[in-house]
C-alpha cells in the first residue's frame, strides 16, 4: 500500500537503507519513546543501536570509515527516526553538521584526527553559535578568542547546545577581530573536551541541562568558556582560516535546515497515522469519526501538507548534493515543513479530543515538541528574511 511521502528515483543502497531504517525506528524507537522522554532519560540503548547500524557516519565518507551517502538520504533517515521520536533525531544532527564542517573545511590533519572515530560514533559533535543575547542575530556574538602567539584564549557564554554533555568536540563560533565590520571577524574553533557536566576540558564547562517543556531525552546545554586556550590548529581549516566562521558555519545551517525540514516531516506523518488510526477506530453518533465530513476534510488537508512539506525537503537535499547553493530553498524547506508540522500536529490532537490531553496519548508529546521545529536553526521570520533577499537578488532589476 502506498503512503505518504514517498520519494522517487532512490538507488536500491537509499532503499535499503531506509527499510532498515525504519524497521529500527518500529522495534527500538516506538515502543520506548513514550518512557523515555516522560523520564527525559538519555536513549542509551536507541543510541547503541544506531552506532551498529553505521548511522553516525552515514555521511562521512568512505576512505575516513563511513557510509559515504549523500544529503538527501541523511534527510530521510532523519525523517524515518523522527517519525519515531524527534529527540533521536537530535542527537545525530548536531554530530552531522560537525562532521559536514570538518570534512568540507578541516586540514588533512583535523579530518584523520576527527572523522574515523566521528563515523562509529565514538567521537560525536555539538555545534555552538548561539548566546544569551545572540540567537538569530550572529553578529551579535561576544565570545571572544584572542590570540596570543601560536594560540587562542577563548571566554565566554554559549547557549542551546544539543549534545553539550555526550559530545567530545564542538564547533564553536568566536569573535577574534572585534574592530571588523559584523560577520567577518568571527572564526571556527573545534574545541575538544571530555564528555560528561561538569569542566570537561580547562577552562570549559558544560553546568547541566537546561529543563524544556519537549524535546527531552537529548540533552540540551550551556558552555562556559573561561580562558580556555587551544592551539591555533583548532580553528576549523588552519590558521589561515581566521575570520571565515560565519560562512562555514552559515553553510552548516544550511545542512540544518533540510534537517529540521525532514524532522518536521516525520513528526507530521506519525501525527497522521495516530490521527488516520484514531479517527477509523474511534465512533460518535453511531459512525467512525473518519466518516464525518469534519474529519475526513482535516485528513485530507493534513495529508497534502505533508506532501507539499516533504516535496520541498527532498528538493533542498538534492540541491545541495548537487553542489548548488540552496539557502533559499533550504530556507523554504524550513519554513513550510515546520509550520505545517505545527498545524499538522494540532489537527491530529483536535481528533484525538479529549484522550489526546492525556499522557497516555503519544499526541501529547508531539503537541510539545512541534513548536521546537519553529525556532530551531532560525525562527520562521529569519526564514523569510533569507527567502525575500534570495528571491530579490534572482529577480533584481538592473
């Protein structure tokens, strides 16, 4: 039987897998899920099994100990896990866009040092740019890198840091020329620490999780620099990379879009399936629900939303995998597959009525996560910002 979302034209590897995929997602992830993210406990066991199924490296390629497969099948993995629990999801991401960064931009060294033991997960990435008066608005950073011969002293506060305690380096964005204009004094440091709270490194402490009303299991962090001090080798390409960060790390968001695009797919679809199931078991005034007019309009509203979404996504995907920039998309991706996952979301909640307030009900912790899909890798207003410019600089009128 077909369902929603499908994607045409994958290679017999893509399809399996994804079958593989989301076998594991309906045996590990689905029957835990609920448990796990009422306890905001840690997946350890989800996470093991996703270090044997190679899914750390998925992307990393193959001469460094990975799988060597492209954006757009990243994507629909990232779809298949969220559709399980957007958490799991997380806990990759960041490690994906860390190990995209080093292999796009590290030194020969950085990627031998860094991507074989990124690939089975041994090593795993956090990425880090926002602050506590610095989301969206990166110019605005104030941690400071300065350099004193042949290395840096890093101080400062860094914010929302998915994988802040299990990960061993991050990808950390740092002012080192104050007196350049906005972007073009901030660098890329890949600061190496041990995992766990507490100072994991000198200077460097990651204090504990920040409580959130969803997107538990994952944890989320604070990073507090206090004159930590690495080698000039530490900055994302070399020495001779200083003051290119912003543009590393804006093509990094940009890989993090497509991701949170297909997260927002997955969570719309499982939404649809609880909401599809519930509304056809379900009965009032002596029919299903499905066959009042009412419900059977917000399936079929709901159902072309998560087509439309995940159109967008695949295309972003493979047009980043074609080597051509997709900021514009990217950001389309974004934008349409996070807000239609919202409403999505809600409209499988109005079906559930009054069961879905429950605990219970595995639609009560997609009504929490949902709104996450909102600001993450940049709130819906800084997708329009980025889709008006792009489409202006297309259509500008000499």
């Amino acid at each position: 039987m077909t369902r929603l979302a499908q994607t045409a034209g994958l290679t017999d590897v893509q399809v399996e897998i994804l079958d593989t995929v989301r076998r594991f997602v309906e045996s590990e992830i689905i029957p835990h899920a609920q448990r796990l993210e009422h306890a905001d406990e840690y997946p350890a066991d989800i996470v093991a099994g996703m270090r044997e199924l190679g899914l750390f490296g998925l992307t990393i390629p193959e001469e460094y100990g990975g799988l060597g497969e492209s954006l757009l099948t990243y994507a629909l993995v990232v779809e298949e896990l969220s559709r399980g629990w957007m958490s799991i999801s997380g806990i990759v991401n960041t490690h994906f866009i860390v190990a995209y960064l080093v292999n796009r931009y590290g030194t020969p060294e950085q990627k031998q040092r860094l991507l074989p033991r990124m690939a089975t997960g041994e090593v795993r990435g956090a990425f880090s740019m926002s602050e506590p008066d610095a989301g969206s608005d990166v110019a605005a950073i104030r941690t400071r890198a300065v350099r004193r011969g042949d290395q840096f002293v890093l101080t400062g506060q860094k914010m929302w840091l998915t994988n802040g305690a299990y990960s061993s380096v991050v990808a950390t964005l740092a002012r080192t020329d104050g007196d350049a204009p906005s972007h073009a004094g901030l660098t890329t440091f890949l600061l190496e620490k041990r995992p766990g709270f507490g100072e994991t490194a000198p200077g460097l402490t990651i204090p504990g999780k920040i409580d959130k009303m969803g997107y538990k299991g994952v944890e989320t962090t604070e990073m507090i620099l206090d004159d930590v001090t690495v080698d000039a080798s530490a900055v994302l390409g070399g020495p001779d990379q200083v003051g290119r960060g912003f543009y590393q790390m804006m093509d990094g968001i940009e890989v993090g879009r497509v991701n949170v695009a297909a997260r927002a797919c997955g969570m719309s679809i499982r939404a649809f399936e609880l909401a599809v199931a519930y509304a056809q078991q379900r009965h009032t005034f002596g029919r299903p629900l499905a066959a009042h007019q009412a419900i059977a309009f917000k399936l079929a509203e709901m159902g072309t939303k998560i087509e439309a979404a995940h159109a967008l996504m695949v295309n972003a995907a493979r047009l980043k995998d074609s080597g051509v920039r997709n900021d514009v998309e990217a950001g389309m991706a974004k934008l349409l597959a996070s807000e239609y996952c919202v409403e999505v979301v809600q409209e499988a909640f109005r079906i559930h009525g009054g069961f879905g307030y429950s605990k219970e009900a595995e639609i009560e912790r997609l009504m929490r996560e949902a709104p996450f899909l909102l600001i993450g890798e940049g709130t819906s207003e800084i997708q329009k910002t980025i889709i008006s410019r792009g489409l202006l600089k297309r259509y500008h009128l000499n």
